[in-house]
C-alpha cells in the first residue's frame, strides 16, 4: 500500500516566506501543511508565497486548510499568492472556487513579484 | 468499450485514500484528457473521505468500505458500500447553501463531488449505505 505523502521545505527571499510543498494534499496530509502554515503565522510571516510546483494533488482537505490560513492570514494584515499550480491542480483550485480567493502565478518569480 | 468492473476493499483508514485514488486513475487511463481524469478521481477521494472522516471516524467506529468501479461504453459508474450509520449525502446537499466565500465552508467535499458527478444514495436492507457516482465521458 503507498501512503500520501507531502514535503514542506521553507525558504525566505526579501521579506517573503516562500513554502514549498512535494507530494500530495488529501485528508491524510492536510493536519501536516495547516502544522506548516499555523507555524509560519506564529512566528511573524506575512508575506507567504506558496510553491505548488511539484504538488501534485489537493483535495478539499487542502483547499479547507489554505482557506483557514488564508482568513488567519488576512486578519493579520498578510496575503498570501499561489506559484505554479499543475493543470490539474489549478483546475481543482478552480472548482473549488479558491482561485477567486488568492492571487495564482505561472512561476514563482512572477509569484515573489506580486507580493512584493 | 466493452463492460469493465473493478471490486475491491479497503478499511476505513485515511491510509487508504492514496491507493483508492491510484487504482481509480489506473482504471481510467484512457482517459486522455488529464483534468477530466483527475476530476472523477478527486470525486471519489471526496466521496470516500466523507464516508471515513463522517460515517467512522467520528462515531468511533471503524469498518470495511467496498469500491466497484465499472465501465460501459462513456459511462464511469463507482459505487462505494460502507457499513457506517445511515447518512444520505444528497439530503445533506440540499441543505447546503451556495455561498462560496465564507472562510469556513461544511460541506465541501460533497459538493465537490456532486458537482462533477452525479449521484444516488440507498440504504441496504444489510444496514449497508451505497452511494453511486456515475458520469458521462467524452
């Protein structure tokens, strides 16, 4: 049997927390990216700039946690941008109508760039 | 395309969801169209976490779900079996609101899946819930 799995790696450029996410969001791994992004708004980040680069799945466990951390984030005076979503995941943020929420870049230069 | 069922079973273990999700894809491969594909297969990871995360997880209960998947020509027919107390999906549904910008949505993996596919809910004489998810292909 595979298991889901997801890697979280963190990386700062200028004033942005860049979070880099490996694998797939499902009800499985969802508690382990809200761990994730529960921590970098409790240790001050406020400009979060998500790599969806090698994600590659997300179900509504995801799109419910991104959408917590998204108000939480807000409330905090934060925004937060997606970088290259798959087409399949960037058509899954669309179904979910998360895509309307958050700003979604082709790259993450492009990504860093808008938060800036 | 001749008729093609799939049958198998799995406990009710979040564990599971990759596996049901890559045996769903595999069943699907000629499914040329990659978000089409992935559409039916977020469809029943959302069907079949409600039914773990809702009907056994928190009620305490575990069990055993039973997945068929079948094919006739463009149909895409996947009848999840559970064991779980009776919960009708499609009741829940109409009592959901559309409202799509709250930060805190219940409700939607439902609908998620009753957007992409459509549905019937039966409640077994066995005390089983069968929930089927079918679409049309092109």
């Amino acid at each position: 049997m595979s298991n889901a799995t997801l890697q979280i790696t963190e990386s700062s450029k200028d004033s942005i927390h860049i979070i880099s996410l490996v694998g797939e969001i499902d009800a499985k791994t969802a508690p382990h990216l809200k761990q994730a992004l529960d921590s970098a708004l409790a240790s001050g980040k406020r400009k979060i700039a998500l790599d969806f680069t090698s994600l590659t799945y997300i179900s509504s466990a995801g799109i419910g946690v991104l959408n917590a951390f998204l108000h939480a984030l807000k409330n905090s005076n934060g925004t937060m941008v997606i970088a290259n979503p798959s087409k399949t995941v960037r058509d899954t943020l669309d179904v979910m109508y998360f895509s309307k929420k958050v700003s979604v870049y082709p790259d993450l230069s492009s990504a860093i760039n808008g938060l800036k | 395309m001749t008729t093609a069922t799939v049958t198998y079973s799995i406990k009710s273990d979040r564990t599971f969801l990759k596996e049901v999700r890559d045996k769903v894809r595999s069943f699907l491969s000629d499914i040329s169209d990659e978000v089409e594909r992935n559409r039916i297969v977020l469809a029943i990871d959302e069907a079949l976490s409600n039914i773990i995360i809702h009907g056994y997880e928190k009620n305490n209960l575990f069990g055993d779900i039973t997945i068929a998947m079948q094919r006739e020509k463009n149909m895409v027919v996947i009848t999840l079996t559970d064991t779980a107390p009776p919960f009708n999906p499609l009741e829940y549904y109409r009592t959901l609101t559309n409202n799509t910008d709250t930060y805190k949505e219940s409700g939607r993996g439902i609908k998620t899946y009753l957007t992409i596919m459509s549905a019937t809910y039966r409640r077994n004489n066995d005390g089983t819930n069968q929930l089927t998810l079918f679409k049309e292909i092109n």
